[in-house]
C-alpha cells in the first residue's frame, strides 16, 4: 500500500560514448553517457547516485539496469558521478551544494547537445544524490534546463521548495530510518501539488529499490531493505511520470 500525495505531471541493442565536459573541478571531466539507437531528437535522463556511488550493492547494479532500460526506451542517460569527479569513494566529504552543481551543469550541457530534446531533461536522484536533486531544484535559473525531476528516498535535511515549473516525483519509504521522511516536510508542504507528487510506501525501507539487499540488512546508521512491492510500482510509476 501507498499514499499519494498531488498529481502525476507530464510533457509532451545500443551504444554508449563517453562524452568529455569541461568541469570547475578538473580541467577535464567525463560524464559517461549512453546514447540510444536511432535518428531524431531524443530525451535525456541524469542518474545521480546515493552515497556509495555507482557501484553494485552485493553484486546487484541498480544503477546499470535502470540506466539500460531507459536507453533501451529511447533516452539518453548520463551518469553524473559526483564522487568520481571529486576521487572520493563516498559523499561524508561531498556538499550537497556540490552536487546540485554538478546536476545543473550536466543538465546544461546534455540539454545543448545535437540529438538532444532540449525540452525533455530529466533527473533521478537516490538518496544522498536524491538530497542534491532537491538542492538543484532550489538553484535552477528560470529558464530551467530540467524539466522533470525524480528523488528516491533522498537527503531532505536542509531542503526547501523551489520555485521553478519544473515537475517532481518523490518516492518516500514509511520505515526509513536512514533519510527520514519527515524531515521532507518543509518540501511536501511548500510546494503546489500540481508541481510535486508525493508517494509514500508502506513498510519499505531506504534504498526499498536496491534488489541487492535483503528485506532488513543492518547498517548503520539505520537499516535499509529491499521491497519488492514498492521496487516494482515506484519504477512503473516513474517510466509513466517521464513519458
């Protein structure tokens, strides 16, 4: 079971490339991009990490199968790695500011890119990257260069509403104990339904997505745990939200 909070919102094999982008970090950085098959003006979607990275949870990639799924569906996706642009192996020394930075600029450069919809940007954030999606919301110029925007279970502690069209999905696990749901509050209450749709599942748990772990794993600071039931309906839930 889940509650729904507000509207959905919506607008109008394959090879990979490894795109270079100027960077304030590093004179050169690559955001790894997957471009889908085909001619035409294709939309994009950004996949920003929890605080581990794009790395597989017990030999699990969610990241990767997510990320191949949305090329297959004719998306291009970047991987916008936060950590790697930084050598750092978690976010414990990564600002959030930083990562609603590197948000903006890959949404900026992927949106000017020929083969690119400039109109259809979209972001999906998990946790600690979920928290920088929110930051990212806050910052965009009012020309914003995403138009939609997802956050798994994200970091919410010091975010606040934005004022920007763009669309947002947040997808809250009711047992996390790990980014409280409660602490989503400010943005749950501060922004219109009609450009924010909460959903809120039943006893699921942070990373309720992540099919590498078990139902409850301990892991401090909190227990985090796979929910098939939430897994499956927030994943169909977001491929409608992006169409």
């Amino acid at each position: 079971m889940f509650v729904v909070r507000g509207t959905s919102c919506s607008l109008t094999a394959i090879c990979a490339a490894v795109l270079l982008l100027s960077s304030p970090v590093a004179a050169e950085e690559s955001f790894r991009v997957l471009s889908p098959a085909g001619a035409g003006r294709h939309p994009a979607v950004l996949l920003v990490p929890g605080c581990s990275g794009f790395v597989a949870t017990n030999g699990v990639n969610l990241y990767e199968a997510r990320a191949t799924e949305l090329q297959q569906a004719g998306y291009a996706v970047v991987f916008v790695d936060y950590l790697g642009r930084r050598m750092q192996g978690n976010c414990a020394h990564v600002l959030q500011t930083e990562v609603s930075a590197d948000v903006l600029e890959a949404a900026a450069w992927i949106r000017s890119q020929p083969g690119i919809d400039a109109r259809r940007i979209a972001v999906i954030g998990w946790s600690y990257g979920g928290g920088g999606v929110l930051a990212a919301l806050k910052a965009m110029p009012p020309d914003p260069p995403i138009a939609k925007a997802v956050m798994y279970y994200p970091v919410c502690r010091g975010a606040v509403p934005w004022t920007t069209n763009t669309a947002a999905l947040l997808l809250l696990g009711e047992k996390d104990d790990i980014a409280f749901p409660r602490l989503c509050d400010a943005v749950v209450n501060g922004v219109p339904p009609d450009r924010l749709r909460t959903i809120t599942y039943a006893n699921a748990r942070h990373g309720f997505d992540m099919r590498g772990f078990p139902v409850r794993a301990e892991q401090p600071p909190g227990s985090p745990g796979y929910n098939d039931e939430a897994a499956t309906s927030s994943w169909a839930t977001v491929l409608d939200f992006l169409r």
